[in-house]
C-alpha cells in the first residue's frame, strides 16, 4: 500500500487508506513487522486517519467484507437539490475516548491482534468501534445514505438520524424529519427505530417514518414492522399507517404503499391534513420557509399534491382556494395568512 502524501491529501484519500489497510490485516496472512510499523505511523500522522480507520472499521459489516457493501464505502452524496451543502457527520465514541488517544489505542488494538489472533481480534474491535453516529441534512437536501450492515435510509430535508450497531442490534433514532427505510433482514439483530413517542421494530422491510411537532408516523410498503406507542402496539402490513395520537395510543389507517415516502422523488401529498403540519413538513424542502401569519389557521385541513419545483405555485392556489393570502416577508420566506379584512 502507498501512503497518501499527508499534507494534500483529500477526505476520499485518506478513506480508502483505511480500506486498504482493513484488507491487508484481515487477509488471513500475518503482517510483518514493517508493514505494522508503517500501520502506527499512519494512524498517529493524524487524527484523521484514525478517524477514517474507525469509519471503515463500522463499515467492514463484523470484518466481513462482501460487494454489497462497496457503496458503503463511497461518501453519501445528496440527490440533485436546489442546495447541495454537505453537512458535517457528529460522531461520538463509546468509552468516551479523547480525540488526541485515538490514534495510538487502534494502534495498539491493531498490533495486539496479530498476535492475539482473529477471534480475539474481532471480540477486541467490536468493543473498541461501537459507535453511535449522527448525519443531518440542510433545508431541501435530500441523502441517501448506506448502513454497515447493507440496510438503505434516505434522510429527507432538515432531518436528523442517529444510528447505533452492535452485534446484537441494530438502533436508529430519528430526531426530526423524514427517514424512509429498506432494512437488511438479520433476524439475530433486530432493527428498532425510534422517533419520539413512537418505536418501530422490524426484521427485513420498507417503511418510512416522520417526526414533527405534532408526532412521529409510520407507513409501511413492504414486509411487516411492530409498531409501538406508551399505550398501544400494532402489527403493520404494507399498506397500513399508524399515527401516535395526544393520548399515546395509536391510530392505524391504510393508505397506497406506493405512495409512501413520495419526498424521495421531489414530490409531496397531504389528503386532510392540518395546515401547520403541511407546513412543518414543507419547510423541511423549501430554503427560505413558510410560515403561517395567523397560529389559528395551523389546525386548517387542507388537501393538496405538487412536486417540490412547484411549491410556491400550489401554495398560492391552496391559499386561494381556502380564502387565504400568501405573500413574501423581508427575509424571503412565505408567509400564508388571512386575507385582509377577511
């Protein structure tokens, strides 16, 4: 392996030295000593690397590297939007390890398992890499994104998501937005969602979960998942929602799976839905905001369905349509209110 020059060295350098590295100490054949000299010096060249060493390491699937999981490798790109900002990944290590011990504690893990041998190895790196990661997206950025073990989430506008592995479970938290899931199957390691009042259990499925003001949702389009609320639990097939309601229990509809998650495509629909919540999701898709004028007009059902490029325009004619104005404030934002002298 080459080492990338240190000081140009780009963030897709340093990931694939990672990999390169991961690959050389899991071949199976025993790392001579310069390569493991030349393992600490990279690891202690920069906090980076070992950042970078970790990264892999979550993504190597229990050191079990396999072709559906190259993408994982790659950095999640956001879909084409109007606003394509990359926002930094918050990261934090069980154990509480200080940024500066880093390096030379892989090291040292690293080195230890060669001669400690793999299945000490794998108990050691599983201990020292349990990670919880966070990913956020900025208003109308839209993320897909690729888990360690091959589960697919597409991460909707202003939306938040923290994940945890372990070798036993697999823990997802959404802290507000729109997260659509296609779940690995893994029956050993069930995978639970959380958002809010409401969890989401599931084996191998397609579902998507919301989280706002006004509660979480769970519409599912493939597979079964058991949801659960402080009072109620259901089992969801495709084409079953369920909404945790102010007292805790769950309300369960039906709807067209094919429907679920339509943000991923640039496009929203809301059939008798609050106007505060079609704004509250808006926002997450439209850079400058709405607002609404009047916090009466929040509880307004409305029914409408456009594709994101569209926006301003089906505002302005539901607006109409319900006797309401829209206009645009200093800051650029929309602002729906009541006519004046309405």
């Amino acid at each position: 392996m080459t080492a990338p020059v240190f000081p140009d060295e780009a963030p897709d350098e340093v990931m694939d030295a990672a990999f390169d590295w991961l690959s050389e100490l899991n071949s199976g054949a025993p790392l001579p000593a310069e390569r493991r000299r030349a393992l600490t010096t990279w690891l202690e060249a920069q906090p980076a690397h070992a950042d970078a060493f970790a990264e892999a390491r979550g993504l190597w699937a229990d050191l079990d590297w396999s072709e559906a999981l190259n993408a994982a490798v790659l950095p999640a790109e956001p879909v084409a939007t109007p606003d394509r900002r990359r926002l930094p990944r918050r990261e934090t290590r069980s154990g509480r390890w200080k940024r500066w011990g880093a390096p030379a504690a892989v090291a040292a893990a690293m080195l230890g398992a060669v001669m400690i041998g793999p299945d000490l190895h794998r108990q050691v790196m599983a201990a020292l890499w349990v990670r919880t990661v966070e990913t956020a997206t900025g208003p109308a950025e839209i993320r897909r994104i690729v888990l360690s073990d091959g589960s697919r989430v597409t991460l909707g506008g202003r939306s938040t998501l923290r994940v945890r592995m372990e070798d036993n479970r697999r823990k997802v938290e959404l802290l507000e937005g729109d997260a659509f899931f296609d779940v690995a199957a893994a029956p050993q390691r069930p995978f639970t969602v959380a958002a809010g009042d409401l969890t989401v259990t599931v084996i191998g499925t397609a579902f998507e979960v919301n989280r706002g003001s006004r509660g979480a949702h769970v519409a599912v389009s493939r597979g079964r998942v058991r949801a659960a609320s402080a009072e109620s639990v259901a089992i969801l097939t495709p084409g079953e929602a369920a909404t945790v309601r102010p007292d805790g229990s769950l309300a369960v509809q039906t709807f067209d799976p094919a429907s679920a998650g339509r943000w991923r495509d640039q496009r929203a629909a809301f059939r008798d839905a609050p106007l505060g919540q079609v704004v509250e999701s808006l926002n997450r898709y439209h850079p400058a905001g709405v607002v609404l004028e009047d916090p009466s007009l929040a509880d307004l059902p409305v029914t409408v369905a456009f594709r994101f490029d569209q926006m301003e325009i089906a505002l302005t004619a539901l607006a109409q349509g319900k006797g309401l104005s829209v206009r645009r404030d200093a800051a650029g934002r929309m602002v729906i209110g009541r006519k004046r002298g309405a």
